[in-house]
C-alpha cells in the first residue's frame, strides 16, 4: 500500500466517522452493524483468503460470542472481561473443530439446533432480551453516537492486529500454505498447524464480533446466527476480493448497505440484490478489489 493509498484510506475513514453526526438513530445502527460485521467477516478473509480453507460456520462461532455476552452481561460481569472470554473460547473450540468445510456446516448446523432448543440455557426461540452495553471509564455507552464509535475505534483495533499478523512470519506462512502447500511443506511449513491456526484466529474474530452484536442490538435469538448468515459472510469475503485485506470492506458494504438502499423497490430489492451480486461474480471473479488491478493493467498496457 503506497503513500496515496494510505491518505484515501484515512481520509475515507474520517468521512465514516463524520457521517452518524449527520444521520438519523437508524443510520446509525447500520454504520456500527457494518462494524460488528466487519470483525467476523475479517476472521473469515483469514480463514479463505490467506488460508486458502472453506469455512461454512463462520456464524455460529459469531452466535457463541453473541450468547457468550448475552449471558455473562446480564449476569452483571464486566463487558471487558467478557470479550476474552467469548474470543478464547472460540478460538479454542476452532482449533478442536479443524478445518474441513463438511464439519464447519455441520458444526453451523448444530450451533443453531443448540441455541434453539436449550431453552434454559439460550431463551430457545424467544432468546434473550435487555442485554445491557458496556461503560467506559464511568462512561455510559447506550446512546447510539457514543456506542458506534466505540465499535468503530474497536474494529480498527483488531484490523490493525491482523494487518500486523500478516506482515508477520505467521502470515507468510498462511499465504504459502494457501498459494502451494505442496511448496510451503518442502520449506519447513507445518501445514496442519498452521491452518488450524488461521481457523482459530478467524474464530475468536467472529466470536468477538458477536459480543459487540449482542450488546448493539440489545436482544438476540438463533436466526441470527444460522447458516444463511454464514453463507453472506462467505458471499461478503468473495465479492470483495478473497485474499485481499481491504476485501470485507467492500464485501461486507455491499451485503449489509446494498440491501437497505434497495429497499425503496419494495418486493422486487431481493430479487434485484441477488443479481447486482450475481453480475459482480461473473464479472469481477476476483471481488471488487480486482479493478484496481484491471485499471493498473490497462494503464500498463497503454
């Protein structure tokens, strides 16, 4: 990333952070929903883009952070303590489950059965409800200005972490192991180990995500975590562009906003939604961040 595009970046960032000054509540619950689902689509570019692993369950480790929080917050336990909690346990229970795309769906699949019908437990269908938002230095969070940038200044912070992770050996590692196993084997790479690693990480990331989504929303039940949400944030990870870092940016806009800005068509803004992600697919195989790549060739070329 040059100087220019370093400058682009930081000055769109400070317009996201300007615009909920200027928008109505609704608004503003969409800009910080974009950033919680930011966090677990950025776990899940970990797991495919660098990994180059099918992950199908990205939403239920997202649900285990979300009951993770609905639980221990109403219990009266810090949120500060409850988000390390939530991110270790799914990063544990991502190193036990492995890897394979078939157990991500099953392990999706069972996630969703669990949080339904173990009703003592997870409210079953009603779910749980008044989930209270974290205070910050005495500071209450419940308004939704003061909320959505402290979600914002939270996904910076874990962006800049896995920004660091992959200019790191682990990183190298995870982009050999995804372009040339075979490869990246013959040079000391345990294979194994290192995507179980990358599935962890991408784990704890969504499960992360869903404290911050439990305590937004302040209400949660299992249809928020079913196996169509993890196939939008498959669907959010490839139309940005699999393996490029800023790809769930994009992606994620385009799963999360699009939809909203078609709604003024009524019966027909699914049905337009699906083929706008359909064109981008058969056109742009490669995500959204692939044009810049095809402006840069095209330059090239004349």
């Amino acid at each position: 990333m040059n100087n220019a595009q370093k400058l682009a970046l930081l000055v769109l960032l400070v317009l996201y952070a300007i615009l909920p000054l200027f928008l109505k509540s609704y608004g503003i619950y969409l800009m910080t929903l974009l950033c919680v689902y930011l966090m677990a689509a950025f776990g899940l570019n970990l797991i495919v883009g660098y990994a180059g692993q099918m992950s199908i369950g990205q939403a239920a480790f997202y649900g285990i952070g979300a009951y993770h929080a609905a639980i221990l917050l109403k219990l009266g336990w810090p949120f500060f303590v409850v988000l390390p909690i939530a991110a270790v346990d799914c990063f544990v229970i991502g190193l036990a489950l492995g890897f394979p795309a078939f157990a991500t769906l099953g392990f999706n699949v069972l996630v969703y059965l669990v949080m339904r019908n173990e009703e003592q437990l997870t409210g079953g269908t009603f779910g749980i409800s008044d989930i209270p938002r974290p205070s910050l230095f005495g500071f209450s969070l419940d308004g939704t200005l003061p909320f959505f940038y402290f979600t914002l200044v939270s996904v910076i912070v874990l962006v800049a972490v896995l920004w660091w992770l992959l200019r790191s050996p682990w990183g190298r590692a995870f982009a050999a192991l995804r372009d040339n196993p075979i490869r990246a084997e013959s040079t000391g790479v345990n294979i194994t180990a290192y995507t179980l690693l990358a599935f962890a990480i991408g784990a704890a990331c969504a499960g992360v995500g869903g404290v911050y989504l439990a305590a937004l929303v302040n209400f949660i039940e299992p249809g928020q975590f079913s196996l169509s949400v993890s196939l939008l944030m498959l669907l959010a990870v490839i139309v940005g562009g699999s393996g490029r870092f800023l790809g769930p940016v994009l992606g994620s806009v385009v799963v999360i906003l699009l939809p909203e800005w078609l709604r003024f068509l009524q019966d027909w803004y699914l049905a337009i939604f699906g083929f706008a992600v359909i064109v981008l697919m058969v056109f742009l195989p490669g995500g959204l961040l692939s044009l810049v790549d095809r402006f840069k060739a095209r330059g090239g070329a004349e």
